[in-house]
C-alpha cells in the first residue's frame, strides 16, 4: 500500500469520526429529551431493559467485520455517557454548586466572615461538662481574639452508656459563658426535636457526622436562618456530603460551612483518615466554606498542629480543634483534647505559620 492510498483511506476514518461524532451528540440530545420526560413521570434514569432490548437490536444487523461482543461493549459505554452527562448536567442545578453561584459564600456568625479569605478558627471542649470547665476555655479563647467556641451538650457516643451530654443544661452554660465572653457558640444538635429549643442559645447549628444523612434534621436546620456546620460522615463520599448540604439550602438557609472531620478507612494509625483533598474539591465544586476539624480526624493530640497547618496551606477556611482544661479527666475524648498551655502554643504556631506564608486574616 503506498502513502498516496493510506491518505484517502485517512480522510475516509476522518469523515466517519466526524460523522460518529455528530450521531452520538445528536443521540446525547434525545437521550436528554427522554431524560426530562423521566424526570417528570419520577422513573429511574437508568433502564436495563431498555438496553437489553437495543442491544438486541443491534445484534439483529451486526453484519460485522465486528464481532458482538466488541459492539455491546461500545454501545455500553455511549448508554453509560449519555447518562453521566445528564448527571454532571444536573449537578451544576444544585443550589450549593458553584456552577450555580460563582462567588464564594461567606458565613458571619458573631463578626466573625467564615470563608471570607484567611482561617477562622473554632475550639472549644468536645463535651460540656460544667460551668469552670467551659469557662476556662472560653477565657483562652477570647484572650487569642478568637470569636468562636464549639462545645457538645448532645453527644452522640459509640456507646449508650458513655457520657451523653448535659443536654439543655449545656445549652445555657454555652449561652451564659460565650455571652460573658464575647464568643459564638457552635454546637451539635442530634434530633429535630431538640432544635427550636436550642435556636435561643446557639450562634451555629453543628450537624455531626453520624448525621449528616440524617435528612429529617438537615431539613429542620435548613428552614431556620442560623448558620449550619455540617461534618461529613463518617463513610459519606463527597457527592454525598454535597448532597446533603443541599438538603439544607433546599428549604431556604444559605448559611452553611462544610467540615471535613476525617473517614473512615483501613489506616488504623489515625481515629480516622483525613482526606485533605476533599477541601480543594469541595472549594471547587461548592460555593461554601470548608472547615477542618483536626481533633476527630486525627484523633492524636502530636498531629492537631501538621494537620491544621496541611488545612490553612490548602486553602481551608477554617480549623476546629478540641481544648480542655484538664483532658486526663475529661468524660469525652481524652487522647485527643489539648490541655490550655498547649493550646496556646499550638495557637502561636499557627499564627507564626500563617505570617510565615502570608496567609491574611
Ligand atoms: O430510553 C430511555 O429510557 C433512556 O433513558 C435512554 C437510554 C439510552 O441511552 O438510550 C439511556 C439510559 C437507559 O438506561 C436506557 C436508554
């Protein structure tokens, strides 16, 4: 064969792929038709049968040179894309997406502009546990000129028998102390029950791990105006921790910050693992800010500082660490919880670390 012939059998393969091109965007676009009939008559996207039937179809003609095999598996993969695309399509619609709002969401809880450029940082204990105990804190938050503190009067324990927290009784000790000292109160609600009640003491609804598909709550915390700090789940990928901080902006509350508290994965070194990668694709997906809670991803108290460091270096908009005046005898978390003196260091650190990279606040 010369080069003259393999030219013209070249320009043949060139008019076919334009014309394959032009056929399976022509079909992408049916198959968007169908997809919004779908979407009205509320039936699944996806249908086996359907496909079953085309393929046979296909069977019927294949006049070869290519063998079946070879053709379903090509007709799969156009069934599949036509599919993603209408998936990619339809998350650009979420009302988080940042396909959807090009501007980054800023968060104002206190004075304090969450996402606003530079770190916020929320500490505080895991658990209330008393009046001096949140205080102590609270003193050495406020002395930083930090704003927020973050404390458990509902906590979700692995165990029904461990420590479940104070309850409403921590609601007001959090109230009372973050009054006295000019700082916002971040804490976990667990059930929609316990959340009006608790709108008159708190400054952010946090929604935990364990219920971040709790989407009865999500729900609840997305028709009041307080701000919400979702943490994704333990086992939840991101599509799904999007997903459900959509199910709060859906009914109306456009105050959310997402956290990345670690997930849950072989590695046994750490509580959990840290995916410091969900922050960069959570930035780039959603319009919200993402937090970083160094204490429950790591859950050792030698790898809060690197790891809020690794946060404030990727662009994190926050960091939540868990301080304790006296973690050997706390009721929650004691291998984690900072005592106060290396609270203070593990402070000037980051600080000397966000002036050492021009990090602004
Ligand atoms: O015919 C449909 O119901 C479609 O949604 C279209 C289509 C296709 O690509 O042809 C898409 C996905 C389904 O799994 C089956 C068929």
């Amino acid at each position: 064969m010369n080069q003259q012939e393999l030219e013209v059998l070249r320009s043949q393969i060139d008019g076919l792929n334009l014309e394959i091109l032009r056929l399976i965007n022509e079909r992408a676009e049916i198959v968007e038709q169908i997809g919004k009939i779908k979407e009205k008559q509320g039936v699944n996207r996806y249908d086996p049968l359907r496909e079953r039937h085309m393929l046979d179809l296909l069977k019927e003609h294949n006049n070869g040179p290519l063998n079946q095999m070879t053709v379903d598996f090509i007709f799969k993969q156009i069934f599949k894309t036509a599919l993603k695309q209408l998936e990619a399509e339809k998350k650009k619609e979420l009302l988080v997406s940042r396909k959807k709002k090009a501007t980054d969401t800023i968060v104002n809880v206190n004075g304090e502009l969450i996402g606003q450029g530079g770190p916020s940082f929320v500490y505080g204990p895991c658990a209330v546990e008393s009046y001096e105990q949140v205080e102590a804190v609270a003193k050495s938050i406020s002395e930083k000129g930090l704003k927020l503190i973050r404390g458990g009067a509902y906590k979700p324990r692995t165990s029904p028998y461990d420590f479940q927290g104070l309850g409403l009784e921590g609601l007001k000790i959090l109230k009372e102390v973050g009054q006295k000292q000019g700082l916002g109160v971040v804490t976990e609600i667990v059930t929609p029950r316990d959340l009006e009640q608790a709108l008159d003491y708190i400054d952010v609804i946090q929604i935990g791990a364990r219920n971040m598909q709790n989407f009865e709550l999500l729900k609840e915390a997305g028709a009041t105006n307080k701000p919400v700090l979702l943490k994704r789940g333990l086992a939840a990928t991101i599509d799904e921790f999007i997903h459900a901080a959509e199910y709060i902006m859906s009914k109306g509350n456009e105050n959310i910050i997402l956290c990345e508290r670690g997930i849950r994965t072989y590695e046994k070194a750490t509580r959990n693992t840290l995916d410091i990668s969900a922050v960069p694709i959570l930035k780039q997906e959603t319009h919200l800010p993402v937090m970083v809670d160094v204490t429950h991803s790591t859950g050792r108290r030698d790898l809060l500082l690197p790891c809020a460091k690794a946060a404030i270096a990727i662009g994190a908009d926050g960091v939540m660490a868990e301080v304790h005046p006296d973690p050997s005898v706390a009721l929650s978390d004691q291998q984690q919880q900072m005592d106060i003196p290396t609270f203070d260091a593990f402070h000037d650190e980051i600080l000397k670390f966000m002036k050492q990279y021009e990090v602004a606040k």
